[in-house]
C-alpha cells in the first residue's frame, strides 16, 4: 500500500490525520474482502472516523483551510449520505451554510427547500472521491441554481490523484491513497495464504 498525502494543512499534520483514520479503524490494512467481492491490502470507511463529532470537525477545519478564498465562499455542498457531515463541518469552520443534494430519479438534485442564490460561489466536498461521479453530478445541479463552484474537496482521494483530471475546478484533498483491488483468483495476499477478513461482519 502506498499513502501520499495533498496540501498541509495549518490544523491538523498530515501523520495526525492518518493517526485518526487508524485510531478509528476508517482505514485498515491487511487482507479484506470487499462488498464487490474484490480482495484488497486496505479497507477504508469513512463513517468510521466521522462518527466521532470531534474527529469530524477537526478534519472539517482542516479542508476547509485548503480552500483558498474562503471570504468568497456562500455555501458548501455536497451529495448524500457520505458528503454531508464532512460538508457541516467545512461549513462550520467557513461560516456558512451546509446543503446536501440528492438522487431522485436517477439525478442529484437539491430539495427539502435548499437553495442558492444566482451568481453566489459554493464548494463541493465529499467524504471519499474514487471516481468523482457523485461530486461532478452536484457541481451540475449547483450549476443548474446559477450559482458556481470554485472548489472541491475530499477528506480522502482514493484514486491516487488521478480523478482530478475530470474536473476543471480545482481538487483538495487531505489524505492521496490508491484503492488496489484484485479479483479473488488473482489477489497476491490469497496466493501468500494470508487469512482474509471480510470488514463489517460480526463473525
Ligand atoms: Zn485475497
């Protein structure tokens, strides 16, 4: 497994995120079997560390000092579920407001009353990025309102770095990490009969 990390960050270091992240099982290494069936060296879950509210605003604080022109800044946005607690606590650190959009019919779309004024700046941040879909589909639908988006975020990027290049908006991100995942037939850990551990199981 390799880590690389983004942009410091004034408060919290880089070892001290890792530290939370593990200290709250979010992220384990060893041998796991995904909920796809792949097998990986790392298992990663986010709700972990964010069920902890200290935890959450601490890493809520520390993207939001990534975002360069915080004064510009009305709204942080992200989609449901994983984006919203990482968006309150952005929003908490920035002052402003928390929206969270979500699927209806297939499209992310803001409700529950939540709106943004046409021509106002937002971010859109998300618990973990892996392909960036979910976060490319609530720029659009903070868009579609005539409000812009001037940054993204992510506690985490698990595509190593590459998802952004999908976006013209600008990507900061806490923790840089490539998600490897193997067919079982294929998986090196198997080969090396290193017992497996399918996370979330009770057994
Ligand atoms: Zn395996």
């Amino acid at each position: 497994m390799s880590l690389s990390f983004g942009l410091p960050s004034e408060a919290m270091t880089e070892a001290e995120i890792i530290t939370l992240f593990r200290e709250s099982q979010a992220l384990l290494e060893g041998h796991f079997q995904l909920s796809s069936g792949r097998h990986s060296d790392q298992y990663f879950q986010c709700a972990l560390v964010l069920q902890d509210p200290e935890a959450a605003s601490r890493l809520g604080t520390a993207l939001a000092r990534c975002f360069k022109t915080p004064r510009e800044i009305s709204a942080v946005v992200a989609p449901a579920l994983g984006g919203i607690l990482v968006a309150h606590e952005v929003a908490r650190a920035l002052h402003v407001r928390s929206l969270f959009t979500e699927r209806v019919n297939g499209q992310m779309t803001l409700r529950r009353g939540f709106s943004l004024r046409s021509g106002s700046r937002a971010v859109v941040v998300e618990d973990v990025i892996t392909t960036g879909l979910s976060t490319l589909e609530t720029v659009r639908a903070v868009e579609a309102t005539g409000a812009s988006v001037v940054a993204l975020g992510a506690l985490v990027d698990r595509s190593g770095g590459s998802v952004s290049s999908q976006f013209t908006i600008p990507l900061h991100s806490l923790l840089t990490m490539e998600a490897k995942s193997y067919l079982p037939a294929e998986c090196p850990l198997c080969a090396k009969r290193i017992p497996i551990v399918k996370p979330g199981s009770r057994s």
